[in-house]
C-alpha cells in the first residue's frame, strides 16, 4: 500500500476514535452498546479488511500494515480487538479465504496455557496447531475475565469444531504466525508509550507546585527525558521491524530478528516508561478515573503477550550464535 493511501486511511481512523466513547467503553470491560456500535462504524468503513485481498473486498495492506494501524488503535487506548482482527484477516485473505466477518483474537501458537486477549469480546479465534489452521468460534458469555487484565483478557478456552479449518502454507508455521503477533504487540506498545509522554508532558507542564510547573523540576524533566527516550527508540525499532517484513512478506529469519528485537526493545522500554510516567504524576497515576492507568495497564499486559523480552532475547542470541561467520559486531555496528 502507498504511504499516502496508508495515511490516509490511519487519519480516517484516528477521527473516529477521536469522537468515540472510549473511556466509558474502557470503564465496562470493551463490551456493551457503545462498544458494539463503534465496532460497527469501523467494519462499515472497512478497517478489519485493511490487510485482506482486494478480491476478498479489502484494501490490499500488507501484514507489516497492520503494525502501523495497531500503534495507532493503542495510542487511543481503543479496547476493541481490531489489531488482532486485522491480522487475522489478512493471514486468512493470504491463505485464498474469504474473510468472515467476526471479531477475531489471535491464540499463542506456541502457548496454549496463555490468556487470550479480548476474550470477552470476540466471536472467533484464529489459531495454528499441528500444521492446520484453524479459524474457531468462540463464545464471549461464558468466558470469566482474568483479574487486572484489560480488554476482557481470560484462559483460552480450545475447541474441536471449526468455522474454518486448511492445512496451513509451508511459509506459515507456527513460529511466523507467533512473530507476526508479537510484532502487533510491539507496535502496541510503541503506540501506547507515545499517549504516555503526550499525557505526561501536558500534566507535569499544568500542574504547579511551589509556584511553578512539575515540569520545572529537574527529577521530573530526568524522567520525562528517559520517557521520550525509550519511547523514540521503541518506534524506530517497530518501524524498523515493519519496513523487515514488508520487504520480505514470507517473514523469513531476518525480518524474524527485527522482530525480535523490536518485541525485546519495546517490553524493556515499556517498564521504564510506565515507570516514569507514574513517578511524574504521583498519586494522581493511579486513579481509575485519570487514563494514565488505561494505559500502563496495556503496556504490562502486552509485554508479556506472545514471547517476553527474555524468550526473544534466548531466541535472537541462538540465530546470532547459529550463523557460520561471526555477525554480532556486524550487525551492532552496521548502519541503519
């Protein structure tokens, strides 16, 4: 997709985030009349078909789209699952099916034991096991919602049937589909650590202590130095991620490591930022009804999402380790 028609598309969506509810739909869980109907205004102008075939009636995006429409969705705290849904239609649109239309949460082909996101809110759950994938219904009422989990998080619970069931492409193994996800996760993070420096910057520059602004204080500008830091570093890392796997749509081993990193990079970032943002604001952080907690709460959440920064840290180490020329200072040192 070209840049202009992508930005195009990401300002449509940002308008209508921008008038939706979506602190009273946060409040809630994700679900309920409000939810619902912004659900239906972004089917209605096409967002989860972003990533699907034009002969499937989507827009033709590429997978490494999806990540630049995630980072958005997060920066407004968007609870719907429409990240995930995205991908999922575009890996089926890829795979020559017709996308259904449902809500659809991605299950961890490489840990069944993990929660599945927006599990109170889905209606379908697209999965890879033993070489096959599978498109599952799922049943939102009879899911109970993890404690302290956002967007309606809950055990997966997995099914026989199938509303769609192939044999998956040789290109579309399990540990592809795993890294595609973490990439969404990591655009997530990105997204939401840019509202973060945003809501902090304006809060520490209104509110005055001692006559002048928090803002004025040289620990609070060490901590909004290090937020805007971390936060400039996990976005150069995602789009580096992306611009990989955009060059290489199969996702082969190279756009896998920038991956990697950009999933590692993000979950450390995501500590110090959460943590800095809060320091900032004191008490005021941890109120339910100021929405710095919408999203720190996501970040904790989406580090830990298909593969921890420790479980890609193991993975890049052992490809590093694995190629027959030494290529560690190579790629330390090579320009970007």
């Amino acid at each position: 997709m070209e840049a202009g028609d992508l930005q195009m598309i990401a300002e449509g969506l940002e308008r209508i985030l921008i008038d939706a509810p979506l602190e009273a739909i946060d409040h809630v869980g994700g679900v309920g009349d409000d939810a619902n109907a912004l659900w239906e205004t972004l089917f209605d102008n096409g967002y989860p078909l972003l990533c699907a075939r034009e002969e499937h009636g989507g827009m033709g995006g590429s997978l490494a789209d999806a990540a630049f429409i995630a980072s958005i969705t997060a920066r407004h705290a968007l609870a719907a699952p429409l990240a995930d849904t995205v991908l999922a239609i575009g890996v089926l649109s890829a795979c020559g099916i017709e996308p259904p239309a449902h809500r659809i949460a991605i299950a961890d082909p490489l840990d069944e034991s993990a929660p599945l996101s927006h599990s109170a809110q889905v209606d379908a759950v697209l999965a890879i096991k033993d070489g096959r994938l599978r498109l599952e219904p799922h049943a939102p009422e009879q899911v109970k919602p993890l404690k302290g989990a956002e967007d309606g998080a809950a055990p997966r619970i997995s099914r026989a049937e199938a509303i769609i069931e192939i044999a998956a492409p040789n290109r579309l193994t399990a540990q592809v589909f795993h890294a595609l996800a973490a990439l969404l996760r990591a655009a997530q993070m990105a997204g939401a650590m840019q509202a973060v420096l945003d809501l902090t910057l304006t809060y520490t520059s209104e509110r005055e202590q001692f006559g002048r602004p928090l803002s004025k204080f040289q620990a609070i500008q060490h901590h909004l130095s290090d937020i805007a830091c971390e936060t400039a570093a996990s976005i150069a890392a995602v789009e580096i991620a992306s611009d990989a796997l955009a060059a290489d749509p199969h996702c082969g081993a190279r756009a896998i490591e920038e991956i990697a990193i950009a999933k590692i990079r993000c979950g450390q970032a995501a500590s110090r930022v959460a943590a800095g943002a809060h320091q900032a604001h004191g008490a005021m952080g941890f109120t339910r009804e100021y929405k710095l907690g919408r999203y720190t709460r996501r970040l904790w959440q989406w580090q830990d999402e298909f593969g921890a920064e420790s479980e890609w840290a193991i993975r890049l180490g052992h490809a590093v380790l694995a190629e027959d020329e030494p290529a560690l200072w190579p790629r330390i040192s090579a320009p970007l």
